[in-house]
C-alpha cells in the first residue's frame, strides 16, 4: 500500500514538475503580453527578412502557421499595421495631407466649420490617423490577392490567395519599418523615403516570389512593377477618399 502511494506520489509529483512552464515559456508569454509579439511572430520575421521565399512555401504548403513554425500572415500584418500607426500618430500625424490642399479650399470649409484653424484640422487629423493605416492596408490586399492567384502556378483559391497577398506585405513591411518616420510627411526625406519604398517592395517580390510567381528576373521585375502600380494607384484614391473623411470629420464632429 504504502508501495503505491509512494509511486502515485512520484508520478505525481513529476507530472506537476512538467507543467510547469519553462524559463523560456515564460519569456515568451510574458513578451507576447506585453508587446503583443511571441517566439512565433519573431521567427516569422526574422525569416520574411532573411529567407522569404521560404517562409512563403512553408505557409502555401503546411497552412497559415507554417505547421506550427509561424504566427499567422494576417495577425502580424495586424501587428505591424499597429506600429505604423503609433509611427504615424508620434510623427505628427496625417494633418500633412490636408495642408497640401489649395488654400482657399481649406479656408473656405473652416469658415463653414464655425471652428478655428487648429480646432478643424485637429478634429480632421483625428479621424485621419484613425484609419489611414488600416484602411490603406486592407486597400492593399485586396488589390495584390487576385493578382498572386493568377500568376501562381497552383490553383490558390481566395484563402490561399490572401495568405501569400498577407506575406508579400509583411515582408515589405518590415523592410520600411527602419524608414517609416521619413513617410509620413513632405519634403526631401518623404520623397527619398518613398522612392527607397518602392525599391523594397520590388526586392521583397523578387526574393519571395522566384518558382511561384515568376520565373526569370525580366518577368519578375515587370510583375513587381505591376504589384507597384497597383498599390500606388489604390493609395492615391485611398488618400484622397482618407482626406474626404478627414474635412467632413472637421466640419461636423
């Protein structure tokens, strides 16, 4: 009897020692907590830096955790559209697209606003840093979906056609983080910032797409020029219906 206590005891005790979480577990928990990024979001980025085209295959083939190696395309796109928006909201804000309108169209609806200069484009900036990022970024992948699915040379379907849509975008993300500060404004800087944005985003196609989307570099540059213009174009109205939002913002709320 007491034979067997001894030994429940023991297995026990060994089964309560296993579940307790490591040191590593730990940190990991406690980073995805309080910074909203695991072991498994940083291995994801590491690898959409280091080897995209792997990190694509391994989401194409084994689901969206890569068979338990990576976080979800869509939830670190979420995170990484979070940061720009801090970006965006520490830089000053998207009041720069609205003072870039003809004065006496401005002046005019701040007039009819009955508010004061600061007090309009402070409601509008409100409401424009709100979504622009989101917005933008859901612009985005509706607009590079249909084109990954008709360059595969797999059948994707919509899911999987979002899935690859989702890492091209992280993947060119995380390469104009470092710059993000310079993109947000006008000037110089923002010129430089974007013309070194859109070098990222043929890079990141080229480095994740070879075998999948295009065969040789010609093809491929042409296709990334294409993902370019695309995202541009849908910008440029994204802006504009952002910049909409942002006067009516001033002169009723």
């Amino acid at each position: 009897m007491r034979s067997n206590l001894h030994v429940t005891g023991v297995f026990m005790s060994k089964q309560e020692q296993s579940a307790k979480p490591t040191r590593s577990q730990t940190v990991d928990e406690l980073s995805e907590d309080t910074l909203g990024f695991g072991s498994a979001d940083l291995r994801t980025a590491r690898d959409l830096l280091v080897r995209p085209r792997q990190a694509l295959e391994t989401w194409m083939s084994l689901g969206p955790t890569g068979g338990g190696l990576y976080t979800r395309p869509l939830r670190l796109y979420l995170a990484l559209n979070a940061i720009l928006m801090l970006v965006l909201f520490l830089s000053g804000g998207s009041t720069y697209m609205l003072t870039g309108l003809p004065a006496e169209m401005l002046n005019s609806l701040i007039e009819t606003s009955g508010k004061s200069r600061d007090a309009f484009l402070a409601d509008a900036d409100n409401w424009m840093t709100l979504i622009m990022v989101p917005f933008l970024a859901t612009l985005y992948a509706l607009v590079t979906a249909p084109l990954f699915r008709w360059w595969d040379a797999e059948d994707l379907g919509w899911r999987r056609g979002f899935r690859a849509s989702f890492a091209y975008l992280n993947a060119w993300t995380l390469l104009i983080l470092p710059i993000s500060w310079f993109l947000y404004g006008q000037g110089l800087l923002a010129l430089l910032a974007s013309l070194a944005m859109l070098a990222a985003g043929v890079v990141t196609f080229l480095r994740m797409g070879r075998g999948r989307w295009y065969r040789s570099s010609g093809p491929g540059v042409a296709k990334a020029l294409v993902i370019l213009v695309c995202l541009s174009s849908v910008g440029t109205l994204g802006g504009m219906a952002i910049s909409g939002i942002g006067l009516a913002a001033g002169l009723w709320f």
